[in-house]
C-alpha cells in the first residue's frame, strides 16, 4: 500500500470520509471499518483510495434503525 503524501482531499459532492461519517451516525470508526468487513451498516464506496460515505445514506441508515427502535412488537 503506497503511503500518501500530504492533505487529505476534501470528500465528494454530499459525501463524508469514514472518519467523518463515523461522527455523523455517533459509531466508532473501528465498527465502520469493521462493518464494511462484514457487509453491514451504510453503504460505503472508495475514491482515489479513500472510503467515502453518501450523507443521505448515513441518515436512511439512522432512520431505518429508529424505525425499527419505536416498531411495536409484534
């Protein structure tokens, strides 16, 4: 794995690296690497080497997990 050379680069459009997007959803970045191991949480795709979440794909997965939370059981 080559090793980068200075500033990271700013995110995509509407998106947030795993650190960030880690913050947003209040995970650690440890589950976030670990989910991605595993196929589970949000969705996540790589730019220039970098894992990138969509924001709008950090908040459907925080919906869908309240929604599970206030569901009556059944």
């Amino acid at each position: 794995m080559p090793i980068r050379k200075g500033p990271k680069p700013n995110p995509p459009k509407d998106c947030l690296w795993i650190e960030q997007a880690a913050k947003h959803i209040g995970a650690s970045l440890y589950s976030l690497r670990r989910w991605r191991l595993i196929e589970y949480g949000p969705v996540s795709f790589k730019v220039g080497g970098y894992v990138a979440y969509k924001i709008a794909d950090l908040d459907a997965y925080l919906e869908a997990h309240y929604q599970a939370a206030i569901a009556p059981d059944p």
